[in-house]
C-alpha cells in the first residue's frame, strides 16, 4: 500500500473515533480518487492525484456564495493540503526561475519549474513571475 494512501487509512480511523463526520467524508472522497487512480490503465502519481483534487476543490471557490458552503470548501481544503507537500513562497518561487532565465522561452522555463515542484503550486503566480522577468 501507497504512503499516501496508509496515511488516509490512518487519518480515517482517527476521524471516525473522535466523530468528525466532516473530515472523515473529505478523507474518504481523496482515498476513493486514490483508488480510481489505481484501477485506470495509466496510473498518475499519488502526488497527481491529491493536487489535482485539490486544485478541483479550489476551483469551486468563485462558485459558491454562501459563507458556510464556502467555509465548508475551505476546511476540506486544509484537509487535503494535509497531504501535499508544503508549498513554495514567492521567493522560493522567484529563485527557481532565476535558476532557469537562461532558458529564454516562456514555455520552457515553466515546464522546468513545474518539474522541480513536488505537488501543487500556483500556475498564474509562476506565470506572472516569469513573464515580469522575462520583460525586464
């Protein structure tokens, strides 16, 4: 078994003890998208997976309107960053471009960033940094 997955499995008992139906559903929905993945012909890494429930959930945020739907969102949020690897700041960020400028194409440098970073990282923030730094 996955250490992802183990760590879900783990989580889910620890939820269903303390009775936290909330959690113990958000834990559930990840470990079902773990398991698709598994069954699917071309398997993504554990990683793929969770990020991209993640930026799935994150893209449903401009959706709702509703403060407790939203703070919902939010909390399930948290609970699958759990399970990402820590994200980059802007500087991080910043110095991982600077470290591929050389390579003058927009394109390129964003497909060498993307290949340094474990998990999720925000596209437009990137994108921005290299096209400032692409200008100037």
């Amino acid at each position: 078994m996955s250490i992802i997955l183990e760590k879900i499995n783990k989580e889910i008992i620890m939820a269903m003890k303390a009775k936290n139906g909330f959690r113990n559903t958000a834990l559930k929905m990840i470990k079902c998208d773990l398991q698709n993945n598994v069954k699917e012909g071309t398997p993504r890494t554990e990683l793929d997976v969770v990020g991209s429930y993640f930026k799935k959930l994150a893209k449903n945020l401009d959706l709702y309107k509703d403060e407790v739907a939203l703070e919902k969102l939010n909390s399930e949020l948290q609970i699958v960053k759990e399970f990402l690897p820590k994200e980059l700041s802007t500087e991080e960020l910043e110095t991982l471009i600077d470290k591929h400028l050389s390579l003058n194409n927009f394109g390129q440098i964003m497909k060498a960033v993307k290949s340094e970073v474990d998990g999720v990282f925000d596209g437009k923030l990137v994108s921005a940094l290299i096209k400032s730094k692409l200008e100037s």
